[in-house]
C-alpha cells in the first residue's frame, strides 16, 4: 500500500460505498467520495428506508474527521454528467477507483418499463463516461468495477472467474464466460462488464471486475465507532436480501418467508470481506491492458439452507421461528446445480468470515433496536414480480413519503412509552409490528 | 405466407430496410414501414451520402405503389420513444416485426465518447422499449431482431449460432456463446440479444436474432424496378463496408486499400439473401418463448480474398487494379482462425447467391454511372480509428453539407460534358475521380 495514493469511491453513500470510503481513509489512501445521493431519492420514490437510521453525507463525513483526524473528499456528481466525471477525473489522476456507482436492485429494474431503462442507461453510460474519462485522463488508474455473481445465472457447469477454456471440435480457447442473467439490472451489469472488457483489449486500460455475491451485515471496524458512520440496512423486498429480511422477521417474531421452493443458491459474503476484497485487489493491480474478472464471495447457500440458520441461531436463545414459502415472484429456477470458483481473492490473502450465529445474532440485535421502524408490509409483501412488474404493494407505496412514515413511528414508540393507544391504519401497522417485535 | 398478416420494419428507409419493406410488400404482407429519417441526419452530420442517389420516403412509398399498386404504410417514429412506440404496436399489433432500426457502423461508434454513448442508448433502449411494447400488446409477435457476426469477435474455436454446448469438469450445459464483440457499435447489439434472450425467458416472447454478416449488392428484384426504389450504395469509411470500398476504388482506377495485413475474415451475403433469409425466419416462427440466433451469411472472406476478387474481376475485362495496404485504423486480428457455423437458414431452404464477377461487375457498373458524385478523400482515408477516434479527416467533413458537395459534383459534371475547365480545390478533387474512372 502506498500511503499518498488517490482512491476515488463512485457511489460513496450506498450501503458498501460508505464503510469502503472509511476503509480507505483509514488505510491512509487521498479518499475521494463522490455521489450523486439518487439512492436515498430512490427511496422517497418507492417509500423505502433503512432500518437503521443513517447520518446525512454531510454528517458522516464531519463525524468521520473529528474522530480520526481524516478527511474524505467528496463531490456530489452523476456518472452520467459526462462532463463534470470527465473534471473529476482529470482534477484527482485517481491511481484506482472504486465503481459501486450504479442502480443496484433487481426487482427495481423489473417494476416497469421505465425503471428497467433507467436502469441500463444509468448504469451502462456511467460506466462508460468513466471508461471514457480513464483513458483521456488517467490511462493507468486501476479501475476496479464491482460486477454482481448474478451476471452468470446458473448454469448447469460450475461457474470460472470471468472467463472460460472451451475445447470445442478439436480447437480450444480461453473466453468470456458465457452469461444468463437473472433481471434488467444484472443485464446492464453484463453490459457494464463487456465494455469494459473492450476497453481493455482496445485502449489498453486496466479494470478488476468483482463480481460479487449477496452482501450481508452492517458492523465494520468503521462503522462501529459511532452512529452517524452506520450503513444502511435494507430489508424491503426492492432494496433488501433475503438474508436481512429473514433476520429481520425473526427478530420481529414473523414467518421468515422463503420465495417458492428455496433451492435458489447464491454465493455470500460479510461486508467486512467486501473491505478486505477490495483492499487486496487494490493492492495487487492487473497489468496495463488486462481485464481480470474474480469471484467475490466466501460461501453457497440455498435460501432455506439460510433460513435454517437464522432459525438455529433464534433457536439458541430459546426463540421459535416458523418458515413458510411464498409464490416466488422472480421467475428462476428453485432447485438447481451451482458450483461457483472463488479462489482469485483466497490466492491474494482473503481470510474469510463465516456467516455464523454470532453474525445473525448481531443482526437480530441491531433489528430490535430499531425494530419500531419495521413496515410489515415492505417487510413481508414482494412489491415487484418478473412476470407483471411492480404490484399492488408497489403502487401503495410509491410516492408516499417513508420519511413521514418513519416520523409516525418514532411517534407512536413515544406514545407506546407513555402507555397510550393510537386508532390509525398506519398506526397499527407499526403496532403490529412492534407487537411482532416484543414477542421474540 | 398468410398473406394478411401485418409485419413492421422497423428501420424501413435504411440500406436493408427499404428493400426489405418492399419485399415485404411485394409478398402480400400487410407492410408498416417505420423510420424517423436520422441516418440521413447522420450523412449531413458527417458530410457522407450514398453513392447511388436516393428518392426521398414519400417518393419511395409513391413509386412502390404506382409501380406495383401495393401501398406500403409510414410512420415517422423514433424507438426511443417509447409512448409512440406503443402506440405503434397497440394500433397494428403485429405478427412480426423485423428490427433494423439501429446505428449500425462501427466507425461511428467509435468516434468519440458522445458517439459510443448515443450509439449504444440508440440501440438498447430502442429494443428494449419493443420488448416492453410487444409484451404488453403483441406477446405473440415475432420479433426478428438484425443482430450482427460481430457481436461474436474472433475466437479461436468455431463459431456456433448463439449457442454452443459446453462441456466442463465433468458436466454439460447449453449456454449462449461468448462473445467478444469488434466495437462500441457491436456491443450494443450483445447488449440487445442479452435483453431480447431474458425477454424471452421471463416472458415468454418469440424472438429469431439475426447475426448477419456484411451485405453487399444493390439490385434486388424491386429496387431494379425504378431509380426512386434505389437503396443507398456507401462507399466511405464510415458506412460504407470493404467491398464497397474496393469496387469503388476498382471502378474509378484507385488503388484497392486494404486495412492492415488483410487476413481480417467475416462473413459476407448477397442483400437478395438477406431478403431470402429475413423471409424464412418469418415464414418458420419461432414457438412462444423460444430465442433463436441464426447466422446470417453465406460466405467467408478475408480483405485479402475480397481485394483478389474484385482485381480478378477488373482484369477479366482487362482493367489492371493495384492493391496497396494502410495502416489499420481498427484494433483486430490480422490474422486468425474463423469458422462460423451458418446452416441453420440453409436447412429452412435458403438457395445462397454466391460472390461472382456478375455481382463485382454490376456493383462496378453502378458505380461508373455515378462517379462523379465519389469524393477521393471519404473513399481512400480512414477516418476514425479504434485509439484515437475520429481523426482529421472526420473533423475536415464534420458538420459539413455532403449535399452541397454533391451539387458542386453534379455541376462539374455538367461542365465537364460541355468541355469547360474548373479551378476550386473542390473541382479538382471531382476531377480526380472523375478522371481515375475515366482509366478504368
């Protein structure tokens, strides 16, 4: 690591972005934090929130000097604003930059028609401005690109890091792994990956692809020192894993549910490996011109084999927890063969974290803390399918403020301290849910 | 062929697309022609036009019908508008679209940054609000998207038609073929067959994707019948491919300029198999669901072999061309295996019409008739290149008017039919390759 190396993270206030930003602060790299903050206007749209509370930018960066004596540059800027990357770009020469800039949910990118085009063209020209702006201004920067594990699908061989040896009638070659992505999101993704790729072969850029499993838990070094450096937690069905929302119904005292069979297997990591992930692929660069692709997560798990574990973890406290299956909105397969190579980051030095009790009892933890803020309905109610895009769920709550709502249930928690009732449909929905919550 | 049903061609007054209607048409198909006119938009922005003179679409439409009697129907539209894209399909809900509408060079693409990027949300979001559209008033539409050979790149095992069976430690799976596309032009169109193959997957929709290699050929039985069904013949290195080039520099005594060692092989077609091919796919649907790729071509060339053809051809009627080699604009191999799979359309019946000196003739024949209008600097100098993008010769013709060029060419001509001389740097430019034709 070279100590006075400029970094700048795309996407800086989103769930990883954030504890990325501190990660490298920390580190001693020039940190340039830089976001458009469309996220949390993405939650105003769809009447989302974090379950835990997080701190404006403004306030997680000052929070962030006055207890490390560090500073984090930040720009408020679109990738899309061709211009404005290209004067980032050329004013920093960044040695390496961190994309997480990009729409990132897949049931997002499913709603409509529109979210779908957002989507593509908010992720597939931002990437390619930057393509765009690294050449013209910084052909050496190190671009390292956090792709998704659901760009390859899941194919009926075992999935290689990027690319694949294929003997076929006599003759073999070494190419892009062939792809089956599960939404309109990890098609852009896919988009992002094979432009890059052509940047590389073509200009001679140098680009890590992470393409990254489902990320879970809040608590890094970083983000632990105080509140106003938290990262979000989303465990709505747009926004949040099965992971959170399974945690975040047993915590709550609700059916953990499981979407169709639950056989659907994805690679996982801690956010802390994303850190570390990160860290080394930043440490280690490709050569001028290569395009390297690695697999960032640490375990396979089905969606019941993850469901037994918040269960086994409750279970070890004395709670109960009942799972049943919903009709999967997504169309995917339920049971199906998924081998995934990850060796790439374990050769470079990654000690992993397991996901274990002790990481589900924290999160259960962190949840009840907070578990006043929990909507029964985005907690329990898929919002978005494959087949018919954003449903009713979505409709009911597209448009209403979550700030307002959340603002009710800081009310009624008050109100429920002083021992009084409250009458309204939205008031009972927290009832419900704090009621939930007070049963585990 | 029922001769009822109503097919749209999205792209109608493109080098294929006209054509393409009128055959459409001719056939007894209730033919919707759609375009929204930006490739000529393009000629004026770049200051390229077609050698052949074109009608305008009214004359177009006006000409087919009174030649034929057959009425081809308009709609000026653009893809990316998708309200009136909907509209389109809502009104004719369509048993099969055929999809030209795309910015097909490759050149183009890589000009610069806004290129790449207008290029690719031209085409992405184009598809993708079709999909949307057909979904949601034609799902039983037949969607035959014009993808391209050059999405696939030029690996070193044999090229399969969209998909190919991989074999891997032990298991087997059918998975879309890897690709690495030539340019940003090329990975817009991966981008789209990725989205078309979800659409189909998610939703059911039928698609045939065709990856067509380079058309050649000007006379197709329809666009024989009239100068005003004439379709564009581009001889510039912008839009106008290889073997335009060459019969252009043959047919007025330039040298041949192949682009670097000349061992760059593609696959080629004669339009009138074009239209033959387009015919079957709509002939022999798809079932719901069903994503399809054909490789659309019939024969394989390198520049090499191209330039052989055309100089045997000249030498048959006993005209001596020179074959000189210039540095090549575009990153790509120069020498490499190729050989791509294209049997699928022959086993549907397609009776290929084979590259000829009759085709090398006629194209050179066409182009005498009009030598006047070739401008010696837009044929013979490359103007963008994969590294740089456009270069000086690009600004020189940026911006200016082609049309008036063709004007000051039209009156030379005139001129030079009366006898008279001409001093304008643009006249002796004219001069030039009126006087390299008047050699050959």
């Amino acid at each position: 690591m070279t100590a006075s190396k400029t970094v700048i993270v795309l996407g800086a206030d989103g769930y990883i972005g954030w504890p990325m930003a501190m990660h490298l602060s920390r580190l001693g790299y020039q940190t340039v934090a830089v976001d458009n903050m469309v996220r949390r206007r993405w939650d105003e749209e769809g009447g989302t929130f974090s379950l835990l509370p997080i701190a404006s930018i403004e306030d997680r960066l000052a929070r962030w000097h006055e207890l490390t004596g560090k500073t984090i540059a930040f720009r408020d800027l679109d990738l899309c604003d061709g211009e404005a990357l290209d004067e980032l770009i050329a004013e920093w020469r960044p040695a390496a930059v961190v994309h997480f800039a990009e729409q990132r949910s897949a049931p997002f990118s499913m709603i409509d028609q529109e979210h779908a085009v957002r989507t593509q063209v908010n992720n597939i020209v931002g990437n390619l401005n930057l393509l765009f702006s690294l050449r013209k201004h910084a052909p050496d920067c190190h671009l390292i690109k956090l792709g998704s594990m659901g760009e390859y699908g899941c194919p009926n061989i075992d999935i290689e890091e990027g690319f694949i040896t294929i003997n076929h009638k006599g003759r073999s070659d070494r190419l892009p792994f062939p792809k089956t992505p599960h939404s309109f999101y990890h098609l852009s993704k896919v988009a992002d990956s094979e432009n890059i790729h052509f940047a590389c072969r073509v200009w001679g850029l140098r680009s890590t692809d992470l393409n990254q499993g489902v990320v879970y838990g809040n608590a890094t070094e970083d983000t632990a020192l105080h509140p106003d450096l938290a990262t979000r937690l989303d465990f709505d069905s747009v926004w949040g894993t099965a992971l959170n929302r399974f945690c975040v119904q047993a915590a709550t005292g609700n059916p953990i549910t499981v979407y169709g069979r639950g056989g659907q297997t994805r690679g996982y990591l801690d956010v802390r490996d994303t850190m570390a992930c990160i860290t080394l692929a930043l440490e280690n660069p490709p050569t001028a011109g290569e395009y390297r692709v690695f697999n960032q997560f640490t375990e396979q798990f089905t969606l019941n084999q993850l469901a037994d574990i918040v269960v086994a973890a409750r279970k070890a406290h004395g709670f109960e927890s009942e799972v049943v299956h919903l009709e999967n909105p997504r169309v995917e397969m339920e049971e199906h063969y998924y081998n995934a190579t990850h060796s790439s980051l374990l050769d470079l030095g990654l000690q992993p974290h397991y996901l274990a009790n002790t990481l589900v009892d924290s999160m259960v933890s962190l949840v009840q803390q907070h578990a006043d803020r929990v909507d029964p309905v985005l907690l329990e109610r898929p919002s978005v399918t494959w087949k018919g895009g954003g449903n009713e769920y979505w409709k009911q709550y597209a448009g209403t403020s979550a700030q307002s709502r959340l603002r009710e249930a800081d009310a009624k928690m008050v109100q429920r301290a002083l021992g009084a009732g409250a009458g309204s449909a939205a008031a009972h929905r927290e009832e419900s849910a704090a009621g939930a919550g007070g049963r585990s």
